[in-house]
C-alpha cells in the first residue's frame, strides 16, 4: 500500500515476546483510546439525554433510531477493514500500520462528539449525527480492528500470548475502570454537572491523550504471525465472500461469535444502565458515592484476578475456567436485581457477579486466537481481517442497537431530565409548572462552585424498572446462556497439536522453496 510505504519502524525486533513489549504495547500504549472508549460507553449517551435533552425529541425516535442506523453503517466499515487489512501487506505488518493512522483520526472525532453547536434541534441532530459515525464507523473502527488483532497476530506461543490477552485486558478492567469508577462518580461528574462548556474540555483532554499513546503501542507491538508469511506469494488471494464462507463452516467460530454477541447484549446495557442506576434506583443523581461503591467493591475481583486467572486457565482450560465464572456471573446478578434497592446487598452481588466475570474478560481474545489458529490449521489460510471484522460488527450492532433499545425504554417509561437553574426560587417554579417533583428536597441541594444548581426530577415507577433491568436484570439470563455456548467450545482440546502441524507446514513448504 502506497499509503505505508515509509513506515517508521518498530522498536520490537526480537522472536520472543519481550517484557517491554508487554508493558508497553500492551499495557501503557492501548490506555489513552481504551479509556476514552470506556469514558464514551458510560457517559455519552448521558450527555445526550442530560446535557443536550436529546430525550424526547421527535417524540423519541432520534435517539432510539439514529444509534441503530449509524451501527448499520459501522458495520459495513468494519468489513471494508476487514477487507482492507487482510490485502496489507508491510514491513511492519497488516494490522499495525492502521493503528499509525488511527492516533490522530481518533483525537479529532472524539472533540467533534462534544462541540455540538448551539441552534435548532434539526442542527443538534445532524451534527451528533455525522460526529458519532465519523468517531465509530471510521477513526475508532481502524483503531479497534488493528488494536484487537495484536494479540492473535503477535506470536504463536499459547502461553506468551496468553500473557498478552491478559495485559491487553489489564489496561480495559484497571487502568480504564479505575478512572470510570472512582475519579468520574466522585470528582468529575458532581464538578461537571449538565454545563455542557466542562464536558466539552474533560473529553477534549481525554482525546488528545489518545493520540501519543496509540503511536506507543504502534512502537512497541510486533507481528510475528504475519511475519511467517511475508515471503510467500498469494497468487490468488480468497475473496471476503469466501473468506466468510470459511469462516461460517467452522463450527468452532461460529460458536465463538454466539458467545460474543450473546455477552455483548447483556454488557453493552449494563454499561448503558449504571450511571442511570446509581443516580436513581440506588443513590441519588451524582451523589459521588453510590457509582464509586458499585463500581469498584464489585469490581475489586478484577484486579485479584491479575494474579489468579491466567494460572487457573493454564491448569484446568480457558473454556472451563470461563464457564465456571459464568455461573457465579448469572447468580451475582440474579442477588442485584432481586434487591435492587439495597445497597448492602447489591454490592455483595457485583462482587460475585465480577468473579466470575474474570475469566471471560482475561482469556477471552486468547481463545479467540486458538480459533483462528485452528481455522488455519483445517483450511490451511488465514482469515484474520475477516474474523475480526464479524467481531467487530457483533460489537458495535449491539452497542447501536441496544443503545436504540435503552433510550426507546426511557422515552417510553417518561424519563425526565435533570435541569440546571441559577436559584432554588427558579427550580421550585419550574417544578411546580410542570407539576415534577425534585429527587431530592431543594433545601438540601449545593451549588456548584458558579453557583448552579443542579436538580433531577423523580422518575415514574416504570423508568426505575427499566433501569434496574438494564443494569442487573438481564445478565442473569445471557450468563445462564453463555455457560451453555461453552460447553460445545472445546478447541482447546487439540490446539496445541493443530499449531504443530501448521509450523511443519511451513517449514516444509519453505524447503520446497529452496529447492
């Protein structure tokens, strides 16, 4: 490709995968867009309905049609990507090169998410619009593709690689989660409020962090996968169509894609439902305590499991390791929603719902890799622009679609907005215009530091029960689903052989070669 054709290059050159590399390309490089995506998934869709009260308009149709249609769109980017990274062919390999590109594209859509400009709701709605598709159908879609094949593409050794899936994931569950659950709900949000100018310099430095810390991790990752084949010609490369027929007749990828989706659904509403749940089922609106608690005595577990999931994986199976979390996962979240309004207790259920999280979160893109390792084994060919293309399509239909879903529950259960107002005589007047009732009593509110007043409104019983749904009822039901999608998933079982072979397939085809 004329577009890489001077590449700088890398900083990893060794066939062994290297401490820095890890700590790095790994750990430290992928934080600065990971995080801005974590912010993004848990705060964006609020700023959508608390800053901008883009709620009820067009009778609240925009806002549950536009993620759908956008996500349609994200996914035909993804199998463009897809497409378009399995024909690249580099020096510093297929994948890497993209995410060079993808560090400013990154920045700049992200600021544009949030400079909506003052004027009629048509307006708001065109610009949230094409900023959303430019940030997740283009410059994150190049970003996330290359990023998710460095694990599968970065080496064949089951344990080294291994290693990697769970630093690459340290960086999701920690670094990210420690920010979103502590800093935001108890220092960020209760600061920022709805003033619409903060929001827009928080996530304007959170972008721009992105960018010098994707070129990190383009530095430091190396491709050793690709790199065995870079000498061979592929006089006739498969076109996706029948790379996707491939890949569906394998029933071992197929499995693992029903597995994603399903995991998917009940993660992506979860994470849409927290900020809502803790404002309003469990605490009050930013209180800067109950998000805190939530996120983090529930997500403790994640950070334990550093140390102890890896070796449990080793020693009895990823699979096995993974369907056992699963159980615990459907039971913590069946003792959240069943006392959804007791903190105590809730607590005690995101703790053991994180547990057995810890597994899937750590091993998943391993697993992921033995699947095309054993698709390459069977087909002699490898797939990976177009694998990741379909798991990246699962992974953003589902975010449109049960973004769509969640906003259609508000609208339909009558969510009310919170308001800003400049004096407690000003809320107590809008409240008893439109006959609302504040969350809290207004004598008990505090002004931010430019003496605004933030006050949300009680909700109808029924936004409550779609919230708590969201958030802890319907992962019971896709955790019971998922452990039984794993009990079919046993690649595991001969991998370690198929790898085997396909090195001697190589090393034999190389001394055809030089013959």
């Amino acid at each position: 490709m004329k577009l890489f054709d001077r590449l700088p290059a890398g900083k990893v050159r060794t066939s062994e995968v290297t401490g820095k590399e890890k700590w790095l390309g790994y750990l430290i490089g992928p934080a600065g867009a990971l995080l801005l995506n974590a912010v993004l998934a848990t705060y964006l869709n609020v700023y959508y309905t608390d800053v901008l009260g883009l709620t009820g308009l067009w009778g609240g149709v925009f806002l549950t049609v536009f993620p759908i249609v956008s996500k349609i769109l994200d996914s035909v980017t993804n199998v463009v990507m897809g497409y378009v990274i399995d024909r690249t062919k580099t020096k510093e390999g297929k994948a890497r090169p993209w995410l060079l590109l993808s560090a400013p594209l990154v920045t700049i859509t992200a600021i544009l998410l949030f400079t909506v400009p003052e004027g009629s709701d048509t307006v708001k709605a065109i610009w949230v619009m094409l900023s959303y598709n430019l940030f997740y159908s283009f410059a994150f879609t190049i970003f996330n593709m290359s990023h998710n094949l460095m694990v599968p593409l970065s080496t064949r050794d089951g344990q080294a690689r291994g290693g990697l899936s769970v630093f690459n994931q340290i960086t999701t569950i920690m670094m990210s989660g420690i920010l979103v659950a502590l800093v935001f709900p108890m220092v960020i949000m209760p600061a920022i409020g709805v003033d619409k100018g903060k929001w827009i310099t928080l996530m304007s430095i959170l972008a721009i962090l992105a960018l010098p810390l994707t070129l990190v991790e383009y530095f430091f990752t190396k491709e050793r996968v690709t790199e065995e084949s870079a000498g061979e010609a592929e006089e006739n490369p498969l076109s996706f169509k029948d790379q996707l027929r491939i890949i569906f007749t394998d029933k071992y990828m197929i499995l693992m894609y029903v597995y994603f989706l399903v995991y998917t659904v009940g993660v992506t509403l979860k994470n849409l439902g927290l900020v809502y749940y803790c404002n309003y089922v469990l605490g009050t609106y930013n209180d800067g305590i109950t998000q805190m608690l939530v996120s983090v005595i529930g997500g403790i577990p994640m950070g334990v499991g550093i140390f102890a999931v890896w070796p449990l994986a080793k020693k009895f199976g990823k699979r096995n390791v993974t369907m056992a979390g699963f159980m615990l996962y459907a039971l913590g979240s069946l003792i959240c929603w069943l006392f959804s309004r007791n903190l105590v207790i809730v607590l005690i259920g995101q703790f053991i719902k994180n547990i057995g999280g810890l597994p899937c979160a750590y091993v998943f893109m391993a697993l992921f890799a033995d699947c095309l390792d054993h698709l390459e084994w069977k087909k002699n060919m490898r797939a990976d622009g177009a694998a990741m293309s379909i798991y990246n399509i699962i992974a953003v239909a589902m975010v449109g679609i049960m973004t769509g879903v969640f906003n259609w529950m508000l609208a339909a259960a009558g969510y009310i907005k919170p308001e800003n107002f400049r004096s407690l005589a000003d809320a107590a007047a809008f409240l008893t215009k439109n006959s609302y009732a504040s969350q809290v009593a207004l004598d008990q509110l505090k002004a931010s530091a430019d003496g605004i007043y933030t006050v949300a409104m009680a909700q109808p019983d029924g936004v409550y029960g779609v919230i708590a749904f969201a958030f802890v009822g319907l992962e019971v039901f896709t955790g019971i689903a998922l452990v039984v999608i794993l009990k079919f998933l046993n690649v595991e079982k001969n991998i370690a052989q198929e790898q085997k072979e396909i090195q001697e397939r190589r090393a034999a085809a190389a001394a055809e070669e030089e013959e």
